[in-house]
C-alpha cells in the first residue's frame, strides 16, 4: 500500500472584528493588528466554531485516515490537545513547547469525539500565536474544480469587497474561479479565467442564478458550483474546507448538495439557519438562534435533522454540474422557492459542516408588497412538489398568511396575496407569459388600494378555485419542470440567450 501523503485543508483562522471574535478564539488574549499575543498564565482556546475540527463529520464524509496539527509558537506554551461533544471534553494530550510543533494522529484516535480542540497557555510573558494548520492524509482523491457564482443587481458596495476576498481565494487556489450574473447591467463585462462578469436581463435570483449555472454548465470548465449571494460576508476558510472534503468525498456523497449554514450579520455569533426543511405548510430552519460561542450548541448544530424535504438556500449551496446535467434546471420564481425545489428534487440528504457559513441581514428587511408577492408565488408553489403537501396545505398556508398580516395591520402584503394566486392559478404557462422584468415593473406601479373586504373575497374565491383544480394544476407544474426544464431550450429563449443556441 502506498504511503498516504498529507495536503493542507484549511488555517486556523484569526478573528478580524472583535463582534465575530468569539467564532475563532475565546479566552484572555491580545490581536494587535492579526498578531495574537498572550501574557503568562493566560490561555487562548482554539475548540470554536472556525477553528476546531470536526472529525467525526470529515470521517463521515471523506476518507480520512490520517490528521496533522501543526502550531507557529514564539515563546513557551502548554499546548492542549482535547476532544469534545454534547456531553463535555476529555484531554487527549498535552505538550510543553515552544516554537513550530507538528503531530499526527490516527483518526481512529478521536472516534469518541464529534470536536478537536486546541488551547495554548503561555508560560511567560508576551508569547505570541503566529497562526497554524490543519492537514489531512486521505485514501483518495478526485480532481475538483470550483465555480463560485453571484447573482447580483446594482449592490456594488456589498459585491465589491467580496471580490476582493475572492480575488485573495482564486490567487492562492486556482482551481477557484468566480463568476457574476449581473442583473442590473451597472457592472463592466470581463471575461478571465478567474472572473467572470456577464450582464443578464433582471430576471431575479431565479434567472440570475439559471444564467449561472447554464454558464458554467456549458464552459465545461468546473465539477463545482457554488450559488453565493452578493450581500453577504464571507469566511474564506469555508471554501479552503468545502474544496478539501469534495476533493476527498467518500463515492455516495459525490451527488449531495453541501450547504453553508447562514449567521445573522446583526448578531454575528447567533445562526439563523444551518439548512430547513418544508414541514408540508412553511419552511422550517434547523439551529435558528444557536449561539455559536457555545461548545455545547456547536456539537449539536452538527446533528441536522435528515427530514422529509431537506434543502439548501443559495446564499452559499454547493452543487455538482454532473448533477445539473442529471436533473436539469431550476424554476422560474423571480425569487423564492426556486432553491428549495432544487434541493428536493436532487432528493439526497444536504451536507453541512461547522465553519462553513456566511454572514447575512435578515431577510425580513428586504420584503416590500412587490417582493411579498413574488414569495408568496414562489413558497405556495412549493406545495406542488414536496412530498406530503397538497389541496389542504395550500389552503392552510394562503390562511395563515392571511392571518399574520392581518395581526401586522399590513393590509398591502393581503392585497398584493390576490395577485400571487392569480398567478398561481394559470400555471407557468401564465406565470412566463409575461418576462420576469417586466413583471417586476408592472407590479411596482399598480395601486394596492382596492377595499380589503373586496380583496378578501376575491382570495377566498381565487383559493377556492386553486383548490377544485388541484390535481390538474398539479400535474401541469410538475409536466412543465420534467419537460421543459430538464435541458436549457426553455430558459435560453426566457432569458433571451442568443450564444449558446443552435
């Protein structure tokens, strides 16, 4: 048998504002500018949501055989090597040392753990952690190359310094590259092979990540995709850790979505999802509120539920283009629902892992009566296509909207609601009669000013009849998705596509 040979998989990650510093390391310590200084009898403790190892997860997923710690150390240090779960931690070793130190270990050595950890104690004054890796030795290996893709409309100042994150990712692993659908056409085109900027029509996420996906598809370039917001912030060590483990993923995983979980970019230690499911009426996140600083809610935020209708949003889901190919592409929403109807039509179980997320604003503050409307589309949707939802769920979804808007006084997102069953109720063929822009346009100048009493009765009538043709309806939307959008013809001629057609 060979000799298995060692690859780096991600740094131990230094805290860059002091409101996320708890994610990387907890204790008494210094940051001066990166540099990280600890004074005598003081620890600093590594077991954090960034920067410990989830070993039990990279076993599951990977064929790991192998895990080397190096540490960069200026002056003398107790190192502190343990092993944690839900239940607490036990010491696997501990080193009196100074200087670079480099150990490895059998995974078979941690099989009681879910989490490595590492704490340093400084022995005497103004030591000093210079950073340090982790590294893994494999049983196999896979040539992977990653297409991350934004979709983006005239949100420069979110964008741009996550271009400048990236730029920092493609110049260290070329086997990155990123590209942006711009929806709003305010950005210059270019075309590199580490960026790529394409204009599209303002066909919304749903278009914008389409375009992308056809885009990447088509080059014929990555194994990879990963679907990435434009408004958020980014760990870079996420990606150096979703490489690592598509690179060495075990043969029955290689057709799963991974999933960054999503933290709240107010509260940067609190998550607000890590995956959700479709419990028949609404979406249910998994870990919503676990504060990450938490050892204990750490552990437990690697135990997602494998629930009926599982999916991943597309603030940042890795998707294989083998799979793309397999069962084709998403649906015309605009915004919302598109992504979850992806993931179940995949049908396997998402993959996670602590440390990989982004930081994003709630999507609350972004919903006006016209985004309303296309949520409403797009969710209410989904009762065409997760199993266990149907006549009775719809209509119980439609009446609970009803009544939480009626709770918030917020008469508008009601009468916007008879619009969106409107929709509903003439299937996709009505749903792209009209181009997703103009759609858009047309919304924001209609008056929300018809009586609620009329609008009401309007979407009695309007559930009602969605309700009677249910199973017709169903069975257009569901012919509609395995027809039209198993290949690209229909969504090269919505998006108005020219270069890739015959």
């Amino acid at each position: 048998m060979n000799e298995l040979k060692f690859e780096k998989l991600y740094n131990l990650t230094i805290p860059t504002t002091e409101t996320k510093s708890e994610l990387y390391f907890q204790g008494n310590y210094q940051n001066e500018e990166g540099k990280i200084f600890i004074d005598k009898g003081n620890s600093i403790d590594l077991g954090t949501y960034f920067n410990a190892f989830s070993i039990k997860k990279w076993i599951s997923y990977t064929t790991i055989r192998k895990l080397q710690i190096k540490l960069n150390l200026i002056g003398n240090f107790f190192v502190d090597l343990y092993g944690f779960d839900i239940f607490g931690e036990e010491e696997i070793l501990r080193l009196n040392c100074e200087g670079t130190i480099e150990r490895t270990f059998d995974v078979r050595d941690f099989d009681d753990f879910e989490q490595v950890g590492i704490r340093l104690t400084a022995l005497n004054d103004h030591c000093e952690f210079l950073g340090g890796e982790y590294f893994g030795a494999f049983e196999s290996e896979r040539e992977i190359k990653i297409g991350v893709t934004i979709c983006t409309f005239k949100r420069e100042k979110y964008l741009l310094p996550n271009l400048e994150k990236l730029k920092a990712l493609t110049d260290r692993n070329k086997n990155f590259s990123v590209m942006v659908i711009d929806n709003g056409q305010t950005l210059e085109e270019t075309l590199s092979d580490e960026l790529q900027i394409i204009h599209n029509r303002n066909f919304g996420g749903s278009g914008g990540f389409t375009r992308g996906i056809i885009e990447q598809v088509n080059q014929n370039k990555n194994t990879h995709i990963i679907l990435m917001d434009d408004d958020i912030i980014i760990e870079l060590s996420a990606f150096d850790r979703l490489y690592a483990i598509l690179r060495h993923m075990k043969s029955d995983l290689v057709e799963n979505f991974f999933a960054g979980a999503m933290l709240n970019v107010e509260s940067p230690t609190i998550q607000v999802e890590n995956t959700a499911y479709w419990n028949k009426i609404i979406s249910k996140p998994f870990g919503e509120g676990f504060d990450l600083s938490n050892k204990h809610l750490i552990c437990y935020n690697e135990h997602v539920p494998e629930n009926v209708n599982n999916y991943s949003g597309w603030w940042f889901c890795c998707i294989p283009v083998d799979i793309v190919k397999k069962i084709g592409y998403p649906l015309p929403n605009f915004i919302k629902g598109d992504d979850i109807e992806y993931s179940l039509r995949n049908g396997k179980n998402i993959l996670t892992l602590n440390g990989a997320a982004v930081w994003h604003e709630a999507f609350a503050k972004k919903l006006n009566p016209v985004m309303k409307f296309f949520s409403d589309r797009g969710m209410l949707l989904i009762n065409h296509f997760a199993e266990g939802s149907g006549k009775f769920t719809f209509v119980i979804a439609v009446v609970l909207r009803i009544l939480k808007r009626f709770i918030k006084f917020d008469l508008d997102s009601i009468r916007i609601l008879e619009f969106a069953l409107e929709d509903l109720n003439g299937g996709f063929e009505k749903i792209t009669s009209i181009r997703a822009d103009d759609k858009f346009a047309i919304l924001k100048s209609t008056p929300l000013n018809k009586n609620i009493l009329s609008t009401i009765i309007s979407i009695v009538k309007l559930t009602f009849k969605h309700f009677n043709d249910y199973e017709k309806l169903d069975r257009d939307y569901k012919k509609f998705r395995d027809e039209k959008l198993l290949d690209q013809k229909f969504w090269l001629g919505y998006l108005d596509i020219k270069h890739f057609e015959d």
